[in-house]
C-alpha cells in the first residue's frame, strides 16, 4: 500500500482542503475556542455538514450508508482535519458510535443489525457509549459483573458501568455483560446494545481533576433491550470486545500522527519564547520527541494496512497504543518542564474539554498544558493500561508464559 503515491488518494486530499477552506468557520482555533454552549450548538450542524459531504463513514459499505471508500482515503481524511484542526469525530458528537461499535457491527452483527444500526449512526439519530468498565472490573475486564437473561423476549441488564466517556449525550451504550453465569470468566460473556432512554438506566457525572465532567456512571436496573441486540454469539462476548478494543486502540491514527506533530510544534514555539532553545537537555528531550512522532506515523500506516486488507485488529493496535500513551506522558512532562513554575498556576486560556492527545487549536498556555499533562496521565489507562497491553504483547506476540490470573484461573 503506498499511501503517498496514489493518484486518487491525493485528488481526495484536495477535495478535503477544499472542503476546509470553504466550510471551516473563519478564524478557527479549534473546539477550544469555544464555549460549552457554542459547542453544543455547533456539534449537530457540523456533523450535518460532514454527512452531506460524504465525510463520515466514508470507508463502510454504501449499502449501509457509506461511502464505500478504501481505508487510504479514511487515513487521508484524519490527517488533513488534523493539520486544519478541525473537529472530525469528536465534535461529530458520536466517536464510540463511528471508531468502535460501528465497525464491530459491520464484523460480527447480523445483517438486519446492520441494516438497522448503521444509518442511524451516520445520521445521528443514535449515539454511543461505551459499557466496559465496572469498579471491580477494569483493567482485568473479564472479572466484570453485570448481568443479562432473558425475560419475555428482552435481556433484563442489571449491574454498573463506570468510566463512559459522554454517556450524558449518548442515546445508546454497548454492554458487555455476563448472560452464562455458571461459565467461565470470559466464557460467559456477551455484547449487548441498550438503549439508555428507559426507566432502568441511570447516568450519573464524574467531575475529573480537569475540572471537567468528562466521564459519567451508568447504573442498570432491570434496563431493557430486544433480544436480537446482542452482537455476535451469545457467550461468546469475550472475542467481540477484543476486536472492539482493538478499533478503539487503532482508531484515528493518521489523526493520531497529525495531533501530535502539531502539538511538537507548539512545543518547540513554547521553548523558544521561554528562551530554552538553545538548553542541551531541552533540545534532546525534544529530538526523542520528534523522532518517536514519526515512527508513530509508521505505527498507525501499519494499522491502516490490517484494516484495508479487511482483518479484524491485531497486535499492531496494542503496539500503537502503548506507544502513543506512553509518548505523550513524556511530551506534556517537557511542556510542564519547559513552563518551569508557571505550570503549577492554571493561567491562559483552558485547552479543549476532550480526553486522549492534546487537542488541536488550543493555546499555548500553562492552563492548556495542564490540561494536555494530566490527560496523558489517563490515556496511560483508559483503553487498556499499559501494562495490560505489554502483558498482551508479551504473550500473543512474543509467546512469553502466561501471567497468573485472578484466582488461579485462566481467563
């Protein structure tokens, strides 16, 4: 796959300038630039605009709604929102609905699922959360304890989820719950798809050490979904969250690369105006930087040549993601370095109110490294922690012993 060469990923990359330069609001720095309010206001009218461009979902099938394109032009089209900052996905109001569960649907769902689930995730008429984590159950996912059964041809879900990012705007949340309670631990398992506008289900905010109210709780009681919403084979739940995580770990990568070489080159603007351009560690510091940059470019090519050859995520998804997260502690510790005691004061405009990579668009302030510093700390976690992730590549890849599970189990 040569990404750089292709005739007709190139002519996409003009059309998606264009696109920018026309339709990007004059002055532009970013959601950061906006309030809360301005940014409600302006998530649904910018998804309408990518939506009538072709813009969302431009790499599933048309007869679902897509645009049927190759994986190059979807890599094409991060990169080039990115470098513009523009809002892609996340201001798209639905990241779970386009980099998770849709493309989950599309591998493991019945073709009715897929016929009903996909519009309705590229018209936003449904939005995504994801149920994943439980207070006793994080990085060891398996030991989860939400339940399903059957009752009057519906699952009966009961049990908490915790962690969601924007389960307080989302209409819908995947579930990963026990339906086979006798089984083992990852034998039991099964992906559920509930709709949150019912009496059983509760969301409930958590206020972060941001500041900001990114994450919410979700508390099933006796919360109802159609039989038919569970995707792939009942019990068998354990290998459609896997490649669920793997999307989630691969996703937006040629985003990824973009974000964080803008972000270098607000750093490097960072240290020449606090005269540290010329400090040997500084300037060291900073060239690990640049180069572990670009050999994340080289990581997400690989990933987006798994996804264009139609396999489910592998390895490479777990290696980008431990990659990427730990890198980017790294960065924000150089900025909050590079601030010297001005990053202990929270002074300057906020960065943008979003968990992962230093958003794009924001200012180069100590509030807005802050900001970028203590997200990096969860993006160590969130995902699959980093230890989870060496310990995957350890043994899938590397073929190392097992560790010891839990209770002397296997998983």
């Amino acid at each position: 796959m040569d990404l750089a060469s292709a005739p007709r990923t190139e002519a996409f990359r003009r059309d998606v300038r264009r696109f920018l330069a026309e339709r990007l609001p004059p002055g532009w720095r970013g959601i950061g630039a906006l309030s809360a309010a301005e940014r409600a206001e302006f998530r649904p009218r910018w998804r309408e605009t990518l939506r009538e461009h072709g813009f969302l979902g431009i790499a599933w099938p048309k007869e679902y709604g897509g645009a049927g394109l190759p994986m190059t032009e979807q890599y094409a089209l991060q990169e080039e929102f990115a470098v513009a900052g523009a809002p892609l996905l996340p201001l798209a109001s639905d990241p779970f609905g386009f980099s998770l569960i849709g493309p989950t649907i599309l591998r493991w769902g019945t073709e009715e699922q897929k016929r009903h689930f996909i519009p309705r995730i590229l018209s936003g008429e449904h939005r995504w959360a994801q149920g994943y984590s439980e207070p006793g159950a994080g990085s060891d996912l398996f030991a989860l304890r939400t339940s399903a059964s059957l009752v009057d041809g519906s699952w009966a879900v009961n049990g908490q989820k915790v962690w969601q990012t924007a389960g307080d705007s989302a209409n819908w949340i995947f579930v990963l719950a026990r339906t086979e309670p006798d089984a083992s631990r990852s034998r039991g398992l099964s992906l559920l798809l509930v709709p949150i506008d019912q009496p059983g289900v509760d969301v409930r905010p958590i206020r972060t050490m941001t500041g900001e109210a990114e994450f919410c709780e979700v508390f099933f009681t006796g919360a109802r979904t159609d039989a038919s919403h569970i995707v792939g084979p009942r019990g068998g739940g354990a290998k459609v969250a896997l490649t669920l995580l793997g999307y989630e770990r691969g996703a937006a990568s040629g985003a990824l690369y973009a974000g964080y070489r803008i972000e270098l080159e607000r750093l490097a603007e960072l240290i020449r105006e606090r005269g540290l351009d010329a400090d040997p560690q500084i300037r060291e510091r900073f060239a690990w930087c640049w180069s572990k940059v670009e050999i994340l470019r080289v990581l997400g090519l690989k990933t987006l040549a798994v996804a264009d050859s139609g396999a489910a995520p592998g390895p490479e998804s777990s290696i980008l993601k431990l990659y990427s997260a730990e890198y980017h502690a790294r960065v924000t510790e150089l900025a909050m370095d590079v601030l010297g005691t001005d990053a202990m004061v929270r002074s300057g405009p906020p960065g943008v109110s979003t968990v992962g990579a230093d958003p794009l668009g924001s200012p180069n302030s100590p509030a807005a490294w802050q900001h970028a510093f203590l997200t990096a700390r969860a993006g160590t976690i969130y995902g699959g922690s980093s230890q989870i992730q060496r310990t995957t590549l350890g043994e899938r890849v590397l073929g190392l012993p097992r560790e010891p599970r839990p209770g002397g189990g296997k998983a």
